[in-house]
C-alpha cells in the first residue's frame, strides 16, 4: 500500500507552501510548526498558517550524481536550498536548468512537478520543485 | 558524580565482512574488550549497544537483547539498552554508559557500537541513511546525505574560497594513516588525483572525499576510576563528555556553515574536562565527508572559522601536526559502520594514550578528543580521554 | 445570461523533438513527414511531468490572472486522455493546489481532444444557470503515438485553463453561442489496459475530422447568423498542421484568421488542450470587440463549436502575471528520441 496518510497529510504544504508564522516575534517557519522555537509558550495560539510567495534564491546547490533509484528518470539533477523570501530556507530540486547555468543567489520560484510514485500501482506523490524565474 | 575509566577495548576489522553478521562482529569486539579488561562475563553490570539501523538493514530491531545474549550476558540478566541518534549512535552510547557510571547505577559496563551494512544492496543503503535526515522536507524531495553535505561544500567554497584540492587533503591523509591500521577498511595510500578525479558523488564531492559503506563493531569496558587500576595498569579517564542536538534539517540551522552540536557538544566536553582546544594532541573527528572534517577542525576550536581548509591542506592535521587528526584513518578509510564509528574512535584514542598505535603513535599523547556526529549534524558528542 | 471567460493559463513543456529525429529511428524520411504532417516539432513532458502538473501550472497562472477567490469556484473540470489515474480524478488535485477545495463540485472528463471543451460547456451550464459563480474547465494532455506509428510524429503534450463566470464588468470574453455535433464515429480509440491507440488511418479525415469540424462551424455560422469574414481569429481542432487550414479553407476562412489559432506546427498536438491552447493564443493578441469561431474535434466523434466576442476588459487583463503562449512555445530545448523514449516511459525498466 505504501504510505498514503503519511503524504496525503503534508499535502496543503507540499502543494502550497503553506508555512506558519509567530504573531508573537513575525518570523515564519516551514514546514508548519506547534510552537515557535524561539518563543516558546508565549508563541501558545498565536501561530498562524502563512503561503509563502513561492518565490526565492538559490542559497546553496549540488549536482547529484549518485541518486537513490527511484530518482534514477532524473539523473544527474540540481539538488538546491533556496532561501525564500519570507526568510525561511527549503530544500528541493531545480529543474528546468542546465546544472552548469546554475549559481548562488540564482531567482528561482516553485512549481508543482511529480515527487514520485510508489510503484506502478501505487500513489503519485506531488510537491514543489524550483525553476529560475524569467528575468 | 564520580570518575569514571576505560579499563578494555576490542574491535572488528571494518570493511564488508561478507562472512560475518551482526551478531558475530557485535560478539567479537565484546569479547575481545571484556578479555582487554581481563574481566569475565560475570563482572558486568549493563550493556549499551550503538546502533542506527538494525531495523532497516536485517530487519532487527530489539538490539540490546540480541547483543546480550550472544555475548552470553543473558544468564545475569543484566540491563541492556539500545541507543540511536543516526551516525552518532556509538558516541551516545558511550556517553549514556559514562553516565550510568558516573552516576553510580552501575560499576562495571560494557558499551559497544555495531552495524552491519553490506547485507543490503547499495541503493538501500543510501535510503537508510536518508533516514537520519529529513524524510518529509528533505529525503521526499530527493536529497540524500551525501548531497546535503555537498551543499555544505558549495557554500563554504562560495565564502571561503576553499578549493576541492584542499578538501582532499583529508581523505589523502587518512588514507596514510588507515595504511598504518590493521583494523582499518582501506590500508593503501592514495594521491589526490585520485580524489580530484574520481566520479561524481554530488558535487563537490567525489566518491573519495565520502566515507564507505562498511561492517563492523567496537566495545569498551567502563569502571569507576576508582576500582580501574584493579583491572589495568593504563585506565584511562572519561575527563569530559558532551552532547548537543540540532535542528534535523539542514535547511532550518542558523549557518549551514556551522554545525552548532559540535560547538556545544565540545565546549561542554571541554568545560568539564577542564581542558583548553590547544591540550588536545590527538584527536578522532567525524569525517564522514571531507567537508566534515573540515568544519570540525573550525567548530572544535582547532582552527578558526573559515581557515579549516587551508589547516588541512597545510599538513598541520598530519601525524607531527599542530594536532593529528584521524590516525586511525577516520570514517573514509578506517571505516564507518554506522553505529560502530563512535566507539572505534574511543577506542583508536586509547590506543594513542597508551601508546600501543604502532606505526600511527603519537609521540607523547596524553590528552584526546572524539567527536561524532548524526545526521547532517542534528546530534553531535564530543569526548575527552586523557591519561589517568 | 451570458456566459464567458474571466481568465484564463496555459502550460507547454520545454522540451522537443523533431520529425526528422523520430524518423532516423524509424528507417523513415522523418523530415519528409513533417513537412507533410506540417509539423516541425513537438512538444515533450518531463519524466517529472503530467497532465495533473500541466493542469495545475495553467490554472495557478489563470488564478495569478483573475481577481477571483479560490474559494467562490463552483466546480472543476479537467478533460484529457492521459489522466495519470485510471481512477482518482485528476480534478481534485487541481481543486487543492489552487485552494479551491472543498466547497465544489469536480470531475474528470474524457472525449479525446474534445474533453477540454466539453468542460467549458458544463461549465457554461452551470454559471449560466445561476448555480455556482465561477467553473473551470481544463484541457491537458501529455498523450503517447505508439512506437513508429504516424502519430508519434505530432502527439505532444500541454494544457490551458479557463474560468467561466457570468459577470458582465469581469467577462474578457463572452460566449455568445455553443453547438455540438455528435455521433458514433471509431476513427481513434484506446481500449483499456492498452499502453497506445489505434486509428483507422485515412478513415479519421473526411468521415471524422472533416465531417464533424465542418458541420458543427457552418452550423453554429447558421445559428448565430454570421459569414466567415465576420471573424478576426479562428481556432479549429488541429491533429496536425495540414487539416486546420484544409478545413478553414472549407469553411471560408483565410489562413490569416487561422493563423494565431494553430499551434500544432510548433508545439505538435497537445489533444484535450489543443483548441484550448489555441484560443489562449489568440486571447494573448486580441483586441476588444474581436470575434472568435472556435471549432473542437474529439475522436469518437464529436465537435464543440464556440462563438465568441472579445471584451472591452481584456484591456485591463493581467496577462503579463501568466506565461505567454508565444513565449512558451519559442523557449524550448530539444532531445533525441533516446531521451524521448526515456523520459515517455517507452523504455521498459526493472520491475
């Protein structure tokens, strides 16, 4: 069967990046979280879902040669940690990019692409992915 | 709290020990730190088993027990408790049996750290490990372990300028040293051409700036210092111990350039050992990637941030150097059965401080530290063992 | 009450191959083919692609287009023929990732390349009949032409969305007038389980795609009372680059009308999303007051016939917060068929 509810669940961030922002100190985290780490209890009913704009810069990246199988279709790609504009760093892939185009502080925003499947008869996963913005 | 000693250690050879299982390599570095010790089965009084991945990689989990029985403990019924904390699953069972010395619960222990790997494809096992990261926010998105550290690479280069020759500079002196190391994985010197040109792992790092995959066990037998010099003439002392955790993610730390654990794991050792970074003569750093290595140097305090590189490269890490590092051969060429590492670089330490290193002793060592990470950094424990 | 068009998105992929590429594989003169197809290359999905991520990239830039509240959208309907799912719509997973859900209606259609404007249709219903304030209707393929066969040289992939309201000061479009014409024709099917479908060749043109584009336009012409030279842009079912314009000359139109509408030539035959692409093409060009005649076919058989009129609003549309048809069809990389076959799922892999 694989794992449904333990995807299915993380589906409104996966899909749209939606992340939680403390009223009490204004810094947004992603994914979503019970209490703000920095506040603490005084974070308790003041934490609320925020989207983030999708929107952000390469931060780091690397070429991954040496993929585990599933990713096998894609290989070699960008794997990228994207610092987004709400502050809050993410990491997933880029795509739509030649790896040797690709540099810090490169604009990037999300889009939905196919994370993977659990085998052919199971669930396609789906989630955000980064491509360089159209300056 | 009291002192508390290392009074035996055993070790398996590393590498892809076809013909032996868990259970096996988990016995013989028991047995052989238990014989070390010159104690007998009966004399102990608990087990601590390190281990990150049993569970995934033979389908067994319930370690502690197993281990206990095989080595034959079970008859004494003792207490025997599985610790995990991904790749620093040895060092926290070492340090969970520290304390349970120090604290007077028991006297007599035995921590030992096992994994067997290669009973799974390769593939597998980089799945497994990704399980030491993020699975939903990093693993999910295809990020393995290797690659996160390759970020962590890019960036430092991206700031400090550091080069891939200078990386390799920490896999070409383990390997030196593993060459030095019967126990060790890989015993043959390597240039670093063949660092430089080896295939692609994730960029920036090659096959040889990443540590292996490999079987193996380590064991060492604890004792309160003050009963150690019945069992040996070289105890040697648990001065200080360390523990610090992270955020999981590597995305969510506040510097990927920093592995904060390792900064408050080695402050904490260091404070209570009372101990300075410039006592440490020889020292056991987690290199499960060259980068690894590199930013420890910075974060333990050897060298300051963003000069890790150049210290490397500029030999000041080599046997003779400012400080040795890794003459065991570290986790690239000694090996890293996962939850073994840890108290293999115990175990290296000691030999050190009591000069039985062989052709890898440091002249005069007194004073060690090990330090052992999980994960992209989340966990991280540092040790300082010096002579009684 | 009238019905139109609020907003609209549109996806193409960026990868292509040509004719001429598929042909060397093939022992055939690729180049030759195309030339007669009119196709000189088509479009191709990521193996990270699908007609679910497709669907979803056009309707998030229809909605980064409209001023409109997820949450006021009725209904969601996505017509393909490669549904990822045999079962598990694929309109649900657009519903979430545009936060329409869960206070709507959704579905998935299917009639070959005319599910997309099918969709309108119910759409049209539904908001027209004072049920919903806002439905979308889809169309987006990312279909496979069997190994060597004469569709794999134009079957690509693509998708455009579109929001059907009924407000008069939001409309960019109105819909003035829809017909269909409907019948029992096998000119290209797919049986269940099968990987790729089959065709009756020479039988799909003059008593499928001729017989059902050209009756449903005179028709509709008849119905609404207008002449071919009524129209300023005009986007009829194109399989390939050749019948559109055979058929538009049929018809009484001149290939100038035609020309914004017909994609094919460059992006190939992107089925359920085909008309739709086109009349996104020309809502990226029109002009206020511009009327549009679009001509669906699906296999099976069937034609959707629209007659539109462009409104004073598409002035003050926000097309630059979505992507460009011309754009997207200009800004390509092209593959091999090795690559093709790769990232087609052609190759068979270990279980």
């Amino acid at each position: 069967m694989g794992s449904i509810p333990r995807f299915w669940r993380e589906n409104p961030s996966r899909y749209n990046l939606v992340g939680v922002k403390c009223n009490n100190c204004g810094r947004v985290f992603f994914p979503p979280r019970e209490i703000c780490p920095v506040c603490h209890r005084k974070s308790i009913g003041k934490m609320k879902p925020i989207h983030l704009s999708g929107k952000g810069s390469v931060y780091s990246y690397t070429v991954v040669e040496d993929t585990p199988e599933e990713f096998a279709m894609l290989k070699p790609y960008v794997l990228a940690m994207v610092e987004m504009e709400e502050g809050v760093k993410i990491t997933s892939q880029l795509i739509d990019v030649k790896p040797e185009d690709v540099h810090i502080g490169m604009k990037v925003e999300a889009v939905l692409r196919k994370l993977g499947t659990e085998g052919s008869s199971g669930i396609i996963h789906y989630g955000y992915k980064f491509r360089p913005v159209n300056e | 709290m009291r002192d508390v000693a290392i009074i035996g250690i055993g070790d398996t050879v590393f590498g892809e020990l076809w013909d032996s299982s868990l259970r096996k390599i988990g016995i013989e570095a028991g047995i052989a730190a238990i014989n070390d010790a010159g104690i007998s089965g009966d004399d102990v009084d608990a087990l601590y088993v390190g281990n990150m991945s049993a569970g995934k990689f033979i389908e067994q989990e319930h370690l502690a027990a197993l281990i206990a029985d095989y080595a034959g403990l079970t008859k004494n019924h003792i207490p025997a408790t599985r610790v995990e904390a991904g790749g620093a699953s040895g060092a926290l069972a070492l340090r969970e049996g520290y304390l349970s010395v120090a604290s007077g619960a028991y006297d007599i222990v035995v921590v030992g750290g096992a994994e067997k790997m290669t009973d799974v494809g390769d593939d597998e096992i980089t799945k497994i490990q990704a399980a030491a990261i993020d699975q939903e926010w990093e693993s999910v998105f295809g990020a393995t372990l290797p690659s996160l550290y390759a970020m962590i690479a890019r960036r430092y280069m991206h700031e400090y300028g550091a080069t891939r020759e200078q990386f390799a500079s920490v896999p070409v002196k383990n390997h030196a040293n593993a060459a030095k190391n019967p126990k060790a994985q890989y015993r043959k010197a390597i240039k670093p051409e063949t660092v430089l040109n080896a295939s692609m792992v994730a960029d920036p790092l090659g096959m040889f700036d990443c540590s292996p995959n490999s079987d193996g066990a380590a064991a060492v037998v604890l004792a309160p210092m003050e009963i150690a010099k019945k069992y040996t003439d070289t105890p040697i002392k648990i001065s200080g111990s360390g523990q610090a955790s992270d955020t999981l993610a590597l995305h969510q730390r506040r510097d990927i350039l920093t592995m904060d654990a390792t900064v408050h794991a080695s402050r904490m050792a260091l404070k209570q050992a009372r101990r300075e970074v410039k006592d440490i003569q020889v020292a056991e750093v987690n290199d499960n990637y060259s980068i690894s290595e590199i930013i420890a140097l910075e974060d333990i305090g050897f060298v300051e941030k963003g000069k890790g590189a150049e210290f490397s490269y500029s030999g000041q890490t080599m046997i003779g150097g400012k400080v040795a590092v890794n003459t065991s051969g570290g986790l690239k060429a000694r090996g890293n059965p996962l939850g073994a590492t840890g108290i293999a670089q115990a175990v290296e330490i000691v030999r050190q401080l009591r000069g039985e290193a062989g052709e890898r002793q440091v002249d005069g060592a007194t004073v060690g530290l090990t330090h052992n990470l999980g994960g992209s950094g989340s966990t991280a424990l540092v040790h300082i063992l010096e002579v009684a | 009450m009238k019905t139109g068009i609020i907003s609209y998105g549109a996806y193409i992929p960026r990868s292509r191959i040509e004719p001429a590429e598929i042909g060397r594989v093939w022992g055939v003169d690729g180049a030759a083919r195309g030339k007669g197809l009119m196709v000189q290359r088509k479009s191709v999905p990521m193996p990270d692609e699908d007609t679910i991520t497709i669907s979803v990239q056009a309707a998030r830039d229809m909605m980064r287009r409209a001023n409109v509240n997820p949450e006021e959208i009725g209904a969601i309907f996505v017509g393909s023929e490669s549904h990822p799912y045999a079962v598990k719509p694929t309109s649900t997973i657009v519903a979430e990732a545009i936060e329409a859900a869960p206070h709507m209606t959704a579905a998935d259609y299917e009639f070959a390349c005319k599910a997309g404007t099918a969709a309108i249709q119910t759409s049209m219903g539904l908001v027209g009949s004072g049920m919903m304030r806002y439905s979308v209707a889809i169309g987006a393929d990312t279909s496979q032409g069997a190994p060597g066969d004469a569709l794999e040289y134009t079957a690509a992939a693509g998708g455009a969305a579109f929001l059907i309201g009924t407000e008069k000061d939001r409309l960019i479009a109105e819909i003035n007038h829809t017909y269909s014409f409907t019948t029992d024709t096998p000119d290209f099917w797919r049986r269940e389980g099968q990987m790729y479908p089959s065709h009756g060749g020479r039988f799909t043109g003059e008593p499928a795609y001729f017989k059902h584009v050209i009756t449903a336009g005179k028709t509709l012409m008849q119905r609404t009372g207008t002449k071919p030279e009524d129209y300023n842009h005009v986007i009829l079912h194109q399989p390939n680059g050749k019948f559109p314009y055979r058929a538009g000359k049929m018809l009484g139109f001149t290939p100038d009308q035609l020309k914004y509408g017909i994609l094919t030539p460059e992006i190939g035959n992107t089925y359920s999303g085909a008309v739709m692409l086109g009349l996104s093409s020309v809502l990226d060009v029109a002009r206020p007051g511009d009327r549009v005649l679009m001509v669906a076919f699906g296999s099976g058989a069937g034609s959707d016939a629209f007659d539109i009129t462009v409104t004073e609003h598409i002035e003050e549309f926000p097309r630059e917060k979505g992507a460009l048809i011309r754009q997207m069809i200009d800004n390509y990389t092209l593959i091999d068929y090795s690559t093709y076959a790769k990232y087609r799922g052609k190759i068979r892999m270990k279980e």
